[in-house]
C-alpha cells in the first residue's frame, strides 16, 4: 500500500517584508526564524532587520554578524537611515565585545560611493574605533549654527511662543538648541508632550538623560513607542535607543523587551 505523501508546510511568512512586519507588530520570535532563513540566502535587508532584533536582545556578537550583508551592499534598501542605524550598532556591539578590529573591518566594507549624514557617520565612528572606545562616541553636529547663532533662534522663536501661547513652539525652541537648553526643553515638555512625535519626545528624553535623570526619560519616550514609524521596511524598531550617546543608558534588558513587545505603527 502506498504512503501517503504529506504536503509541504507552508512557510510562516510569504516574504521578507511580511516577516518584519509581523516584527514590528511584537510577534519577534516567530519573525526573527524567518527573517534568519531570508538571510541565510542572501537578503541584506532581512539581515539588518535582525541585526536591530538581535541588538534589543542584547546578542551583540550576532549583530556584529548581520550588519555586514547592509553595510557592504546598501542599496539593498530604500532608505539611508537604516545603514545609519546599522553604523551605530557596530559602535555598541564593539562596546560591548571589545572586538574593535571584527568591528573596524565592518566599517571600511561601506562602498565609498556612498554618500550624505552616512559618510560622515561611518568617517567618525573610524576614530572611535581605533581607540578601543578611549575617544569620544561620534556625534554629527551641524556645522551651520555657532552656539550665538543658536541661541539667537532659540531667544526668537521662544519669545514667538510665549507670544502665542504655543506650547509644542516653546518646546521645539528650546530642543533645537539642545544641550543648551535642557533645563528649558524639560520645562516646557509637559505642555507639549501631547502634541510631539516620536522624535521629538526623544529630544525630551535625551535632555533629562543629560540631567541624569533616566527615569524622567523613560517615562517621557515609553508611551510613545507605539507610535515610532519605519521610514523602510528593514527597520524593525528605534535602535537609536541602544547606541545614542544620551539615551543608551536607559535601556535595560526589560525596556529592550518592552519594546519589542510593544506593537509599532506598521
């Protein structure tokens, strides 16, 4: 008699993109065994997709593995800001394995055809990673605005503010001209906090986080998880979150789940 021959199970998810939407819905263990078998033939957006995963769940070595599909080939997705989030995870990941030669030989695979905010990330971070993490963690600050000249918009539009009674001006005023203005950016959060995005209550948390104040800035960015938007289907959650100078220091272990938990806007 004849066995019968079963039919093959279907895969979880069609395709790359529907597994990291279901990431980004909180279903991460489901979508990371997916986006693993993605990768393993070849995708670079599967594989940044679970380098951010993997960095939440704090397995450093393996985002050391899966930046590099991304890094050397960046035109595997729409947007810039994913290979940004890809550089500064190399920076923490190298923090936290102290393997500064793996993660400077990473680096130097971004083509240098690439160009913009990610040059000049990945031209700092260099630096940083010849000193073993002795230097400073590399910040891009605009060239443009002198701290007179930036003191000079903030005393303008605040006054604006005031005039008009308009809280989210007076707090993007006083955010725009940070660090300088922490003191005002927390002031005036309060008021304004019903009205800023997702990026903007970062400014928030990062001005308490610079007060030493981690608390504060928790409280102020933990209800605004839900509303955090990917600009590309390979970003899976804020991994600004895990290597921002300011606001790394906020996230424990169970913030990191929290997070991944936390159903984002998809």
């Amino acid at each position: 008699m004849a066995t019968k021959t079963r039919p093959a199970k279907k895969p979880a998810f069609k395709n790359t993109k529907a597994a990291q939407s279901a990431a980004r819905q909180g279903k991460t263990d489901a979508a990371m065994a997916a986006l693993l078998e993605f990768a393993n033939k070849g995708d670079a957006a599967a594989a940044a997709s679970l380098a951010e995963l993997y960095a939440f769940k704090g397995d450093w070595d393996q985002v050391l593995v899966h930046v590099q599909p991304l890094i050397a080939k960046p035109d595997a997705v729409y947007a810039g800001n994913v290979v940004q989030g890809m550089l500064g995870l190399v920076w923490r990941a190298a923090d936290e394995t102290q393997r500064w030669t793996d993660a400077t030989s990473i680096v130097r695979k971004l083509p240098k055809s690439v160009a913009g905010f990610v040059t000049i990330l990945s031209g700092s971070l260099k630096p940083y990673l010849a000193s073993k993490g002795k230097g400073k963690l590399p910040r891009v600050k605009d060239a443009h605005f002198t701290e007179k000249k930036l003191r000079e918009v903030y005393e303008r539009n605040a006054a604006n503010a005031r005039a008009t009674k308009d809280a989210k001006l007076l707090f993007l005023s006083a955010r725009s001209a940070a660090p300088m203005f922490d003191d005002e950016t927390i002031a005036s959060f309060p008021g304004a906090r019903k009205h800023l995005d997702f990026d903007q209550t970062l400014d928030a948390s990062r001005a308490f986080s610079r007060k030493g104040r981690l608390e504060d800035a928790w409280k102020a960015i933990a209800p605004k998880v839900s509303e955090w938007r990917a600009v590309d289907h390979a970003q899976i959650a804020p991994v600004e979150l895990l290597y921002d100078p300011d606001l790394r220091a906020l996230m424990t272990p169970k913030r990191c789940a929290t997070v991944l938990a936390t159903a984002r806007e998809d």
